[in-house]
C-alpha cells in the first residue's frame, strides 16, 4: 500500500524512498548553493562598479574643467 502526502507525492519508507529522499535532498542542496552564488556575483559585480580610484575621480574633474572652460569660450574650437 502506498500512502500519499499533502503535496500529493507518493510516501515510500523502504530503501528506496530512503535514497530517492536522499538524492533530492542533495539536488536540492546544490541548487541552493548556486543560487546563492549567483546571487554573491551579481552583489560583487553590483559593488565593484561603485568603487572609483581617486585617479578616475581626478580625471573626471579635469574633463569637468576642460568642458567648463569650452562652455565659457576659453578654449578654441
């Protein structure tokens, strides 16, 4: 006799239910630690593109100068 449980899968207690419990335990597992390890790249990459060197940040503001100063007509065209 085979028994059912609330999410209508069949209950089996011998060996083989034992294993295949086992093997989706494990599936599941894995699928859980690759999530979260894409989740931990895109955390990585997401905070990697907010860091700036104070040499980017030096460049922008000469860029920042240079376009300041074309606006105001210092230097030609």
């Amino acid at each position: 006799e085979v028994e059912l449980s609330s999410d209508g899968s069949a209950v089996n207690t011998g060996p083989k239910g034992v294993i295949n419990d086992w093997r989706r335990f494990k599936q599941l597992e894995t699928e859980q630690r690759q999530e979260q390890r894409r989740e931990m790249e895109r955390l990585i990459k997401k905070l990697s593109m907010t860091c700036r060197s104070h040499l980017d940040e030096e460049t922008d503001k000469q860029k920042q100068k240079e376009l300041q100063d074309k606006i105001n007509g210092k230097v030609a065209w």
